[in-house]
C-alpha cells in the first residue's frame, strides 16, 4: 500500500525544512568582531580577548579577513585566516535521530602559489578528522569548496564540537599560505531511502552537502574508501569527485549529479548482496556538465569481475547519454559496484573536468525485485513514521 499523496507531500516538506535549517551561528563570518571599529580599514585583523567573533571561539594566532584586491571569497564577504597554532570552534546540537550531518566549507589561500598543498586545515568532530589542502585546478578561483561527513549521533550526545585548526607545512613561514576558511554550512540529511526498481540507494546522488549559494563551482569530494562515512550518501569515493548542481551545470536528471574529474582513477563504487545466479541491469546516464570540458571520455562499468567500458564524444555543451549493462551476480558475499574513469580532461582555461554520471540504477529480476520491493517498504515506511513523530 502506498503512503497517501498527501503524506508524502507533508515529508517532503519537512525533509527540505530539515535540511534547509542554519545549524551553525554566524557561518560565513559576516557578523564582525566584537569591538571594532567603523573606520578600520585593514583587510586582516587579528583577533583578541577583546574582538571574538559571535558564535565561534578561537585560540592561536587567528585574523578576521576582508575580501579586496588578491584575496578571493565566495560573495566577496568575510572570512578567517588561521595562522600559527590558529584555531576555531563551535559546538552545535546533534540530538536529532535517523539523521547524517555533513559540512561543506570553502578553503583559499592569499596567493595562486600557495597550492600544492601549501595551504591546509584540519576538521574535525569527536572520533573523526580530516585534513584538506589547497589544490588550484578544480575551478577558477582561488578558493575551493570541500565536503566532510562528520556523523550520525542521535540521541547519544547532546552536542559536537566542530573544531577548524591550521595545519603546518614547508610554507608554515609564509604568511600569505595560512589558511582562510569560510561559509562553513551543516547539512542534515534523512538516513537512506530506496525507491521502486532501483537495488540502489541515492542512485540520483540527491543526497549529499549542501550547495553554497555564492559558488558556482560545485563541491570537491576526495578519496573516503568507507561508505558509510562519505558525504556521498550510500557511495565511497574513488580519487577525487565534484559534485554539481543544475543551477550552475547541465545535470542529466535532478538537482545534483557527479563529475569525475582527477583522472587516474576518478570515480564512485558501492558493495552489495546480491543473490548469486541472478541476472540484473546497472543503468546510468554519462554527459558533459556544459563546462566546455571537451574530447573522448570513456568510463568503466565494473560489477564483480564483469567489466564494461563506455565512450561518449563530448563537445562540453551538456550532452549527455543514457548506458545500460547486465550482468549476473557471482559473489555469496558482498558484490563491489564501481563506476570510474582513468582519462584526464581540461576545459579551455585548463580547469580539470570530466564526465557527468547520473541517474545510476540497479535492476533486478522480477521476483528478486518483487522481494526487494517489500522488505524495503517494511524498512521505510516505520523510519519515516519516526522521523516526521
């Protein structure tokens, strides 16, 4: 039995409130210091005991930053440069359950130089951490947006601390290398969902971070091998991804799809049951983000040991093509699902790019997926009784 259209309107609704919501105070640092002064002028001020920022806490050398001439932000707003031994935090409550919370941030340095590495942060939240560096040639600005998975706590904590800290390298006597983060957005999303005909979860990838608003250069997904900690939902990360929006790219289906773009190899992979002897089909959508990213992609379908690889001609003017291949499943225990590409690909102004993956589904039998259909719908429907109680 479906749920009313009505109630699944009301979900909807609720999921996009949910997700919607600022869990951080003061997120992109336009609310100044404490303290300061109309007629200050300096693009970096450091902060004291006495110029805190509302909502964060800091320690270590910190400056609060004001976009200008050379120094590059989302929105041309504020920021915050994190020198020596420089830290922020902030904690924020996470007692909510059946949900994942994921950030997305921008990272930038003061100078096209301060690549390679040179330029770095570490997040992180209990029991997990990351660092993320500076790398110059996924877009065509200085800064660059990242994605971090922090976790899923429900009911067990009654608040996480987010905490922001400078990371040390051979550039730690330049100045102008320091990291500057901004805009740092918490995502919450609904514990996975499966849909009718589709084995997959997120097979739309809808379900990731939060686009920022004044980004146009979609978000940076490195390498995280464990799926249940990427801020992919449901997929674990092959090298290093982007995920892009329709606003600002041609998606094939949807408001979100992935572009695999470090080249060798670039991609995403998933490892399921299947049952053993039974035939299914992994359809996907294969395009171009209408980024002037041009030449031959080709990309591998990899289901177990059966491999299959996929070329499109791309022209960079958001072609896409449907793909489609079947395959029986051989494995009693889990079955790795990849989808990768190993070329690398560069726009006209020398921005890595790549092939557009979308629309990802997995089709079983009829009778397999006559028993997929109801064990999922016994799985979904109390958790989503749960989440709108």
């Amino acid at each position: 039995m479906e749920l009313p259209l009505l109630l699944l309107s009301f979900l909807c609704l609720c999921i996009t409130m949910l997700n919607a919501a600022d869990i951080l105070r003061n997120l992109d640092f336009e609310t100044p210091p404490a303290n300061t002064t109309a007629n200050n002028t300096s693009r970096f001020l450091p902060l004291t005991n006495s110029n805190t920022i509302p909502g964060w806490s800091f320690n270590g050398t910190v400056w609060y930053v004001s976009s200008g001439p050379n120094i590059s932000l989302p929105g041309n707003g504020h920021a915050v440069q994190l020198g020596e031994n420089g830290k922020i935090n902030q904690t924020f409550g996470a007692t909510d359950d059946y949900l994942q919370y994921i950030l997305t941030f921008t990272l930038t340095g003061r100078r096209e130089d301060c690549f390679n590495n040179s330029t770095a942060v570490n997040i992180s939240v209990p029991q997990r951490s990351r660092v993320f560096s500076l790398q110059g040639h996924f877009g065509r600005n200085l800064w660059e947006t990242y994605a971090f998975y922090l976790g899923s706590w429900g009911s067990k904590v009654d608040s996480i601390n987010l905490e922001i800290t400078s990371v040390t390298t051979n550039a730690a006597t330049n100045i102008t290398c320091w990291p500057i983060v901004d805009t740092f957005l918490v995502t919450r999303n609904v514990m996975p969902r499966w849909y009718d005909g589709n084995v997959l979860a997120n097979g739309g990838f809808e379900d990731g971070p939060a686009f920022l608003k004044n980004s146009s250069e979609g978000i940076l997904l490195n390498e995280e091998p464990e799926r249940f900690n990427s801020p992919l939902q449901e997929w674990s990360i092959i090298g290093t991804i982007k995920y892009i929006d329709s606003n600002h790219y041609k998606v094939p289906e949807g408001r979100a799809a992935i572009e695999l773009v470090s080249g060798a190899p670039s991609g995403i992979q998933i490892d399921l049951i299947l049952t053993v002897g039974s035939p299914y089909t992994l359809e996907f959508t294969m395009g171009d983000a209408n980024d002037s990213c041009m030449g031959d992609f080709i990309v591998y379908a990899q289901i177990g040991t059966t491999i299959q690889n996929f070329t499109m001609q791309s022209n960079g003017t958001g072609s896409a093509q449907k793909h489609s291949m079947m395959f029986k499943a051989e494995f009693t225990k889990l079955t790795p699902i990849s989808i990768t590409s190993f070329n690398e690909t560069r726009t006209r102004d020398h921005v890595l790019c790549g092939p557009v993956i979308d629309n990802v589904v997995l089709r079983a039998t009829a009778s397999y997926a006559v028993k997929t259909k109801l064990y999922i719908g016994v799985f979904s429907l109390p958790l989503t009784l749960l989440i709108l109680l």
